[in-house]
C-alpha cells in the first residue's frame, strides 16, 4: 500500500509541475459540418457559431430562391455585415428597400430593423458576420414572420446602413471609421501561390473563408489546408502564412474581431 500511495503522490506532483498544454487556435471547418437554422422563408447555415466556440464572431452562408425572405429582425448588440457572392438582394427595412448586389455589401450597426429580399430571377448567395455574436438568433425568436411574431423592437435610421463595393477592392473593407468597432473584414484576391500574413492578438479571433480556390494557412503548430467553401477559424493569438492554391486564383474573405467585447 506504501508504494502505491507513493506511486500516486509522484504523479500528482509530476500533473501539478507540467504546465497545461495550450489550446489548439487553428481549426479548419468543412462546408458539410455547417448545421441549418431557419428565419422567414430562407434557410441558411451557421459555419461559425458560439456552439463551436466563437465568442467574437460568427459566420452564416445562405443560398435563397427569388421573392425568398429573411425575415425582419434586431440584433441587439450585434453589428451585422452582409456580403453578396451572387445575385441580387434588397435590404428591406421596414417598407424601404435597398438593392445591392453580387461584390457589394452592407454593414448594419446594432439595433437597426433589417432583413433581405432575394431579388432579380436567380437565386442569390450570401455570407454574414455579427460581430459579437447573437445568442438569440440561432433559436428562431427573432423571426417576426412567424404566426403571432411581434415586430421587431429596433429602429430604422436613414443613412446608418452602410454599402460598399467590396469585389473591386484587395484589401480591407469596413472599418471602424464607418461604425464597425466589433469586427471587420477584407477581401483578398491572390495570385496562384501569392502569400500574405495575417495576426491575431490574443483574445481575438479570425476567420479566412474561402470563397474560390484554394489556401494554405502556417503557424508556429502547423500547416492548414482550405478548399472552397471551407473556413479557417482562428481563436487567440496567432501569427499566419497564408498562401493561395496553385493554377488559378484564390478569393478569400478575412473577417477580423479584435479583442474587447464578445461572449
């Protein structure tokens, strides 16, 4: 029993002595472990999301048919930005409607009233981001086109909506000199094996979606590969290589939540 005790005493001082291993901060997510959630007639997917650990942003991506709406809605501390990969799409608020389109998007602070309308005659594609991320959306209960939904508890202010031509740009985007504090994104655009880096500061997170083409992302653990569609989610600090793929170019969306507020 002595060399038992002994024996155990030994290895909880050894688990005491060993610092814990750090986290892995470099995931790659398949387009496929997305999970669906529903608001008004689209149905969209979550890539990033609280359920998987983000507590600075999020990521959603929806494919809807024309006439299809996302319902009217409110993120309560959310900024929201829409980007249009497809189509056409008018952000409704309240009876105003505001057409953007394939390469452009909108920035809508927290509290605006907001939704989308798929527009023209094809279906439309779309990303988003809140920054931070908001809890309530996922559960369904900021759907005001349910049967006995409310309306939405917001307001409408001309001219805080910002739109922006983002496919002509290679570089950053939003920013926070139009409002957005919580997170902000870019768009890049490289060449068959053409390199840029990318840091994160701890506490902050990052998210490299791959919109054509190819990436391979290097840190100081490891080497990452993303195809399209795929999304590197990054979470604490890091410092990145990332190249694009071989033969073609690559697109990438880069959205950036910096440390401060979150989950």
């Amino acid at each position: 029993m002595k060399h038992s005790f002994h024996h155990c005493a030994v290895w909880i001082l050894l688990a005491a002595l060993t610092p814990p291993a750090e986290a892995q901060t470099v995931r790659v997510i398949k387009f496929s472990e997305s999970k669906a959630f529903q608001m008004g007639s689209v149905t969209s997917r979550r890539i990033v999301h609280p359920d998987m650990g983000a507590k600075k942003t999020t990521l959603n991506h929806s494919v809807s048919k024309p006439g299809a709406e996302f319902a009217q809605h409110v993120h309560d501390y959310s900024d929201d930005t829409i980007l249009v990969l497809a189509g056409d799409v008018d952000l409704r608020q309240g009876e105003t409607k505001k057409r953007f389109s394939a390469g452009e998007c909108a920035f809508v602070p927290m509290g605006q009233i907001h939704g989308t309308i798929t527009a023209g005659t094809g279906e439309a594609t779309m990303i988003s981001f809140q920054t931070p991320p908001d809890l309530v959306l996922y559960s369904g209960a900021r759907d005001s086109s349910r049967p006995g939904a409310a309306a939405p508890k917001g307001v409408i202010t001309p001219g805080a909506v910002k739109y922006m031509n983002f496919a002509g740009r290679n570089g950053p985007v939003t920013s926070p000199a139009i409002g957005a504090r919580n997170g902000v994104f870019a768009h890049r655009k490289l060449k068959p094996a053409e390199k840029f880096k990318a840091k994160v500061n701890a506490g902050g997170e990052m998210l490299l979606f791959v919109w054509k083409g190819a990436i391979q992302v290097k840190d100081k653990s490891g080497s990452y590969s993303a195809g399209e569609t795929d999304t590197v989610f990054v979470a604490g600090e890091a410092e990145l290589e990332v190249t694009g793929g071989a033969g073609q170019e690559t697109v990438v969306i880069q959205v950036d939540a910096p440390p401060g507020q979150g989950l």
